[in-house]
C-alpha cells in the first residue's frame, strides 16, 4: 500500500484529481409536457417593495398529483394604483418594470398574461356583471375578482424547465396556461410538447 501525504492529497486536488471524483452522467433536458387541468385558485401576494404577485392554482386532471402555481409578476406602481380615479399610465414606470408590465398585464398585441387569462374566461362564458362583480378598490379585490372569473375553469396548462442554476433548474414548471380547446384548434402550439392525455 502506498502511503499518501496530506500534500499529495491537496496536489492531487487543485491538478484536478481528486480522489473523491467519479464519472458523471450528463442531466438530460426535461421535456415539455401539457395537461388538461383546473383551476383552483387566484391570489394575491407582495414580493417587495418594488413588486407583487398573482399566483394561478392549478391541478392536473391527467395526473392528480401534478400541482401548479403559475406566478405572474407586477409592477407594485401599477398594482398600488388600481382602485384609484386618476388613469394609470405604464409609461410612468421603470424601464425594466415596463416591460414586465407588458408582459404580464397589458399589451397592444393582447398577448399579455392577464389579458390572454381574462380572454380565457370570457371565451368559456364568465361575465363580470353576471357574477357580481364590481369595480376592484384595490390590488387584493382585484385578484378576489380574477378568481371569481377563473377558478373552476377546465384549461391546459403548458410545463417547461424552471431554467436557472441547479439543482432545480430542469424542473418543470407551468409557464403558459391556454383554453381547453386550444390542442384541438392550434396543434402547432403543442408540436414541441409531450401530450400527458394521450400517454395514459
């Protein structure tokens, strides 16, 4: 047996050699997957002083098992105004909190989040005024009235990687939600996704 030294073990080390290595398998990218889910809750959250939140629940009616919560983040100068009688204008916000603004509040191509989940229910016959619903005085009756609009809704929700650094970077995690309709009239948009549905 060939006896080794503290030095050896250090050199070994910092050369790149160290005894502790072994061969690593490289971690394969998650694929996408899409479910046919519900949704089961909206609420309302602050991150910071400059942020806030609305979280979507959703639960998998392919895989029960499978719960979501699909954040969308908001500007806090924009979520602090709702309720008020001046008009808001986004253009007042910071460059960076413009543009999560646009993406997931309000945009001229409608393709905002909240726009595309608003879109959603009316598309499946929720009607603000039908189901009581005023004027929201605040960011929490706002998000109070999103969920009276949205929970209960049957919707697909669309998985992909978290992203990030490890080691929850290839977890998936619902980055879209669209109707329940939408395999059946964009296909397209799923080419690149695993249909959980058609693998029971």
């Amino acid at each position: 047996m060939v006896n080794r030294t503290y030095e050896d073990v250090v050199e070994e080390t910092e050369t790149g050699n160290d005894f502790f290595s072994t061969p690593e398998l490289e971690v394969p990218p998650s694929q996408p997957e899409a479910h046919r889910a519900t949704v089961t809750a909206v609420t309302s959250g602050t991150i910071n002083d400059s942020w806030t939140k609305i979280t979507v629940g959703l639960v998998s009616r392919d895989v029960p098992t499978v719960d979501q919560k699909f954040e969308i983040l908001l500007p806090k100068g924009y979520t602090d105004s709702i309720g008020s009688s001046k008009a808001f204008d986004p253009k007042t916000l910071p460059a960076n909190a413009q543009k999560s603004y646009s993406i997931g509040v309000a945009n001229s191509d409608k393709s905002a989040t909240l726009q595309e989940l608003i879109k959603l229910a009316a598309d499946a016959g929720r009607n603000p005024i039908e189901l009581g619903l005023s004027r929201p005085t605040d960011f929490e009756s706002y998000a109070e009235g999103l969920g009276k609009m949205l929970v209960g809704l049957e919707v697909i929700m669309l998985l992909r990687e978290k992203g990030g650094e490890p080691p929850f970077n290839h977890q998936l995690i619902a980055k879209r939600i669209v109707a329940a309709d939408s395999y059946e009239k964009s296909p397209k948009l799923f080419k690149r996704y695993t249909l959980v549905w058609d693998q029971q």
